[in-house]
C-alpha cells in the first residue's frame, strides 16, 4: 500500500523536546525521542518486558523508560537496565533509522539497512534566511493517494476553496502534465485576472496593490514517497507572470509532506514557505492562519470521499484530464511499491 523504504516525515523537533512520542507510519507504532547528546532515535513502541507502549514511559539520561516498570531501553533497541532485575539478554526490540533536518523529524520506516540520507530531498527554502516558513498538522482518515490526488488537481479549489482561493478562471485554464523520471509535474497558468482574497491579502502583505489584474500560476510537483511541493502565486500583470521580477509579486511554495499512519489515515504536514518579507513574523501568522482554514475545508471532503470508496469497492472511478497529475503520480508510487515486493521464484 505504501512504499517503507523512503523518508517520511513523522513530527517536528518540539513534538519530542521533554518527553517521548507515539506515532504510528506505514503501519508501524514507533516511539520517537531524543537520545545521547540530544540525537534524535525512533524504537518499536514495544516495551519488551511486558508489552506496555514506551511511548508512555520518560527519557532520563539519553535513555527511554518504560512507563509501566522501569525498564531502561537503549537506543539500538537493547534493554539496558531494570530496578532489581537482570534484564540485558532480553531481545533487542526493532529500531528505525531517524534523522533531523529542515525543521522536521524524519524516519524510514522500511529495512535499516537501506536508509541513506542521501536520498532526502534538498530543500532549499528551509535552510535559507531569505525564505520564512509556516505550518501545521492534521490527521485525516483517508488513503495517503488521495491527498496526492487532491494537490496534483487543483480544480477542486473553485468549489471547496471558493471563498479563499478558488475562482473560476482555474476551471477555465487547461493543465499541462510532465513526467520526469519519479518526479510529476503538473502546471497551471492564469493570466489577465482578479485575484481571489487569499492573494490579495498576499499582495497587500509585500506592500503590492490587491485591485489590478495578475496573472497567476500553479505548479505541483510531486516526488516519492508521498511529497508534494506547489509553486504559487500572482504578480502584476504584464510583469512576466511566473518570471516577473521580485518587487510585481507574491510567491509562494506549499509544502505538503503526506506520512500515512494506516492504509487508511494519515498524518498531513501542511505548510508555507514565501520568499518574501521573511522577518514578517505577523505575515507568517497570517499566512498560516489562512492556509489552514483552506485545508480545513479539504479534511471533510476527503473523509467521507474515503468512506464512499470503502462503502463501494468494485466501483469504478471516472477518469478525466484534469487527473492527469495524480493518475501519474500513482504510477510512480506503483513503481516503487514493485520494486519493494518479494521477488517469486520458479
């Protein structure tokens, strides 16, 4: 159902700053803490003594102890100690490689052996001091792919999104699809037109007029596992739309990281990187607060678009141009999953 030998993201750094977390990935209960010398570590969240979650327990000395009799777990999995009890030949418990990096908590949640970081995706905006980024979190029940479906089509704005940032020109506007290897990529571009009040509320925040014409574009490119970055934004037009000149727009990068818990639920890492007035911490909140009302809107929609699928399981889905970016993106999380599946033998 979902590739495990790939970094998802699984929290952010305050989640684990005083005491473990419990979260489920890929199917997966991990427990998630801060080691040794602040180094972040994913475990089982399997206590080996008698079952009870670690996730319950505390973090004391770089070591995690169980909540329920003490048990001291070490950060490759072994039990390191117990009050009054010789513990250290009890069976290593699974440990998932886990990294830090551009203010989030990664995991793999697949075979160990094979985590390289290398295979992080570069993220630019997050460790540069001219981009300024904001977000949150949501757990929704639905299969990870049909968020991917959702912000690979962004048609549904005009009616889920109609008073933030739909307006009717997107349905009007023809998308172009590109593949380029594991990535897909698929664009919009609007010219000539009014923006809706989420953008101008972005214009007016870099000091740019919100009542003239722009043109606007979106570009969603979607990486595996399950990432999905979109280029946004409006600029005055007649400036060069997409490639106007910093001081005629406003624009953005959404970024979507989608971490399935289950085949059914997952956990939605939603956020705004802008590349405009970064020190604006006002702007940042203002921008967040709008995002996530926007996406608050998708979270009912995709819920009970989940139920209808497991209500109805034979039945088949109409295809149409404008699915053109998730159908592809499916076919690129169909390659890895093959790719990860036990070879058969004759």
């Amino acid at each position: 159902m979902f590739p495990k030998n790939a970094w998802y993201v699984a929290c952010t750094p305050d989640d684990i700053q005083d005491k473990p977390l419990g979260r489920k990935i890929c199917g997966e209960s991990m427990v998630f803490y801060r080691g040794p010398e602040g180094k972040v570590t994913a475990l089982e969240d399997f206590c080996p003594h008698r079952g009870a979650p670690l996730s319950l327990g505390r973090v004391e000395d770089g070591k995690l102890v169980c909540g329920y009799h003490g048990l001291e777990m070490g950060c490759d999995g072994k039990t390191v100690a117990m009050p009054g009890q010789r513990v250290r030949g009890f069976p290593a418990i699974r440990a998932f490689a886990a990294i830090e990096r551009y203010g989030f908590i990664w995991v793999w949640p697949g075979d160990i052996a094979q985590a390289d970081e290398s295979k992080l995706h570069h993220l630019e905006w997050a460790e540069n001091p001219a981009w300024a980024y904001g977000g949150g979190l949501f757990h929704i029940n639905c299969d990870y792919r049909l968020m991917v479906d959702n912000l690979m089509d962004l048609t549904h704005e005009t009616y889920v999104h109609a008073s933030s940032i739909g307006q009717k020109e997107i349905d009007e506007t023809p998308t172009k699809t590109e593949v380029h290897g594991d990535e897909v990529v698929t664009s919009r571009h609007m010219e000539n037109i009014f923006a809706p009040p989420f953008w101008r509320m972005a214009l007016r925040g870099n000091g740019l007029a919100d009542d003239v014409p722009v043109d606007r574009w979106q570009i969603c490119r979607f990486t595996p596992p399950s990432h999905v970055m979109i280029e946004v934004g409006v600029a005055h037009a007649g400036h060069g739309g997409y490639d106007a000149p910093a001081e005629h727009k406003a624009a953005s990068i959404v970024v979507d990281f989608i971490t399935p818990e289950t085949e059914t639920s997952i956990w939605y890492f939603w956020g705004m990187a802008r590349n405009f007035k970064p020190d604006d911490a006002e702007l940042t909140a203002s921008i967040r607060e709008g995002q996530g009302k926007i996406f608050s809107e998708d979270l009912e929609m995709l819920e009970k678009q989940q139920r209808n699928l497991l209500a109805h399981p034979s039945r088949k889905l109409l295809m149409l141009n404008i699915d053109s970016g998730g159908v592809q993106s499916r076919k690129v999380i169909d390659r890895w999953l093959a790719a990860e599946a036990p070879q058969v033998t004759a």
